[in-house]
C-alpha cells in the first residue's frame, strides 16, 4: 500500500508543473566519506542536487560503535521559500541490498527552518519505526530557507531489530525540494491563488501570503470591498459625492457617476464656471453679473441679466425664445406627448358639444307641433285682422271639419 501511494506521488510530480527549488543550490554535510583514492569526489554534498540520480552524496559512517553518532546534510535554497514537498532519491543497490539500504535510513528526520539551528527548525517528517522507502517523498507546506537531514545511533537508545545500528552509511542520490509554480496551490499545485499581492499565496491551502490586492480581502483575498469602500483591506471610504454612494473597489472611482454640482474621478471637484447638476452636464442660464449659477439646481441666486428670465434665466424676452436649449431628449418627448394629449381632449370635448346642441334642437321642433297663421289687412284708419284660421290635418281620414266662427274686429 505504502509504495503504490509513493508511486502514485511520483507520477502526479511527473505530470503537474512544480518548481525543483533546490537544484544547483549550495549544499554542506556534516562529513565527507573517507578513503583513499580519487573516488572520494564522486560523493561530493552537491551531487544531490544536480539533477542527476546516478551521482550521489556519501557522508561519513556512524553507528553505536563508531566515533560518530550523527550526520546531516544542507542544502540552502537562497531565501525563504514557501515549500510543498520534499522528495528524497536514496541510494539502490537492488532487491538483495534494499532491506540493508532501508535499515541504514531508517529513523530519519527532515527539518525546515530560515536558519542553519536545527534547534529552531521545523521538524517536516520523523522516520519510524517502519523502514522508509528508497525513493520516499512527503508533503511539507511551509516557508523556510534551509532544509536540512538528519539521522542518528545514540548509545542508550533501543533501536527496533530492523534498524542497522553500526556502519551506517548515508547515501543521498537526489533531494528534490518542490513548490508549486507562483500563482498556483492545493493539490497538484492546481489551484490559482486569487487577488494575491504579488501573486504569491500559500501553496498548500492558498492564503496571500503578503496581503490581498488593493480592493479584496479575505484569508485567499477572494471577495471585493463591501459597497462603500475601496482600496488597500478596504479601509477607504468611497466619496460623499458618488450617487448611491458606490465607486469602484479598488481605486474608488465613482460607479454612477456624480451627484449633482460636483465631477471628477472620484467625485471631488466642484463643476466648472457656468455648469451645473449630475456630473456637470448642464450649462447655467444668463445669471446677472456673469455669476454663476447653483452648481445643484442651475438657480440663478442674484437675479437674471437682461433680457434673460425664468429662475434659471434660460428665456430670453426680447426674442421669446428659450435662450437655451438645456432640456434633455427624455424632456423633450415628454412635452410632445403631453401637447398631443391635451389637443385631443380639446377636439373630444368640441364634438361632444356639438352633439349635444343638434340633439336639443331637434327635440325643440318636434314638442311645437303644426304651424299657426294670422292673416291681417291694413286699410287706412282701420286696422282689421280677419280669418283667423288653424289648418288641421286629418285626424282620422273621415272627411269631418269642424266650423270655425268668423270674427271680425273692427278698430276705429
């Protein structure tokens, strides 16, 4: 189980983009291998950081009955480093060797630190009691600067029957000191930090490990300022003068541009000589003495120069004209609309009337009924009306009159 996990670790290292923080770096050992021939260059501390896994480091025996009961070995990365894993080439001799190469290494520890004081250092792994794997990898997350092996055969100690406790050689073919590529963390390094200063987050759960760019906050820097505020964690206030109070969430630039009588980026100056209103679109009437107008409303506080009227002095007498065409397209059709409304109601309200009057009048002449007659003949000292007479229509189709009286009058 233990080597299909590492295979598997090795095979995602393989795949994913990481960065090999310690190749080409310098490196120290506690000591050098002694012997007595040229090869003893060929186990330099460097070689465990070149790239190469047939060249190894080989430092000096230890054991329960050697004169040294320590060893470690270096390497500085240059700086402090955020680290995400550490891995480990030790050195194989094959099947029939693997268990006496393995009891050599067995009860390692790893260390991480900014310093070369193990004392201080952050211990990443402890060995044991199993016995480690030759090609051993673990994750670390951390920032530091040194990483540092380190084994021991304490006398005193009881060491498990595995463990080889004298001529103890340390072999270190490759040490592989990995951090995601800048920008990225979690696992596989497949996550991009968000809203980080200077891109840098922590590559095991992702928090800026300098801050968040202006305009976020959060461990991850991950959510905008709250509206209202904009800047570095958010601390800045947007301006008075920014309509719904909103303005952008990093340099505070106003959202909706500006409330009346004031404009500019963030809102902070006052509209120009002779403008007025939201983001100082409108241009002031004719103010007497070439004042300026009310930057809010465009009033014009001191009265008007002739022959200019109105609160906003935008009528000129003289022509009856506008003086100023300042009313915006919206105004405009609304002045249409409501012109064409009250036209149509006046036309509605005139044929109504007119309705009415024919229909009275024509009722009038029905409830007269027929026509009467008086028939007058002027004579000179006379004046004598006769034959006073009603025609009558048929009443029932029967051919019956009635008899009218003859009167005549006679005026003297």
């Amino acid at each position: 189980m233990e080597f299909l996990f590492v295979s598997l670790l090795l095979q995602i290292f393989s795949t994913y983009g990481y960065d090999n923080l310690s190749v080409g770096k310098i490196t120290t050992q506690s000591s050098l291998w002694t012997c007595h021939s040229q090869l003893c260059n060929l186990y330099a501390s460097n070689n465990a950081v070149d790239g190469n896994m047939s060249t190894c480091m080989r430092a000096d025996t230890i054991g329960l009955s050697n004169s040294s009961k320590t060893v470690w070995w270096r390497v500085d990365l240059g700086d402090i480093k955020s680290i995400y894993s550490i891995r480990i080439q030790f050195k194989d001799y094959g099947a029939d060797s693997n268990k006496r190469q393995r009891g050599r290494l067995a009860g390692f520890s790893l260390f991480v630190s900014n310093t070369t004081e193990i004392r201080n250092s952050y211990l990443c792994y402890k060995d044991g009691p199993e016995l480690p794997l030759l090609n051993f990898i673990i994750v670390c997350s951390i920032k530091g600067r040194f990483v540092t092996y380190y084994n021991e055969r304490i006398s005193g100690v009881t060491y498990p029957d595995e463990y080889q406790t004298t001529g103890v050689v340390t072999e270190l073919c490759e040490v592989q000191v990995l951090a995601c590529e800048n920008g990225f963390y979690g696992q596989n390094c497949s996550k991009q930090c968000s809203n980080c200063l200077n891109n840098k987050c922590n590559p095991f759960n992702g928090n800026c490990i300098e801050g968040c760019k202006n305009g976020y906050i959060s461990h991850r820097c991950e959510n905008p300022c709250a509206n209202g505020r904009f800047g570095k964690n958010c601390s800045e206030i947007c301006s008075d003068n920014c309509r719904k109070r909103s303005c952008d969430n990093i340099h505070g630039g106003c959202t909706f541009g500006c409330k009346a009588g004031w404009i500019g980026f963030n809102c902070s100056e006052i509209c120009w000589h002779g403008w007025y209103g939201e983001d100082c679109l409108k241009q002031c009437g004719k103010c007497a003495f070439n004042q300026t107008c009310n930057k809010t409303n465009g009033l014009c506080l001191i009265g008007c120069a002739e022959p200019f009227t109105g609160e906003k002095c935008d009528r000129n007498m003289a022509s009856l004209e506008p003086a100023l065409t300042i009313f915006s397209e919206r105004e405009f059709y609304g002045y249409v609309i409501s012109l064409s409304i009250g036209l149509a109601l006046l036309l509605l309200i005139n044929l109504s009337l007119c309705s009415l009057l024919l229909r009275r009048k024509y009722k009038s002449r029905r409830n007269e009924g027929p026509p009467h007659y008086t028939e007058c003949i002027e004579e000179p000292a006379v004046n004598t009306c006769t034959h006073t007479y009603q025609e009558l229509s048929d009443v029932n189709h029967l051919n019956t009159y009635n008899n009218l009286s003859f009167q005549t009058t006679i005026e003297r």
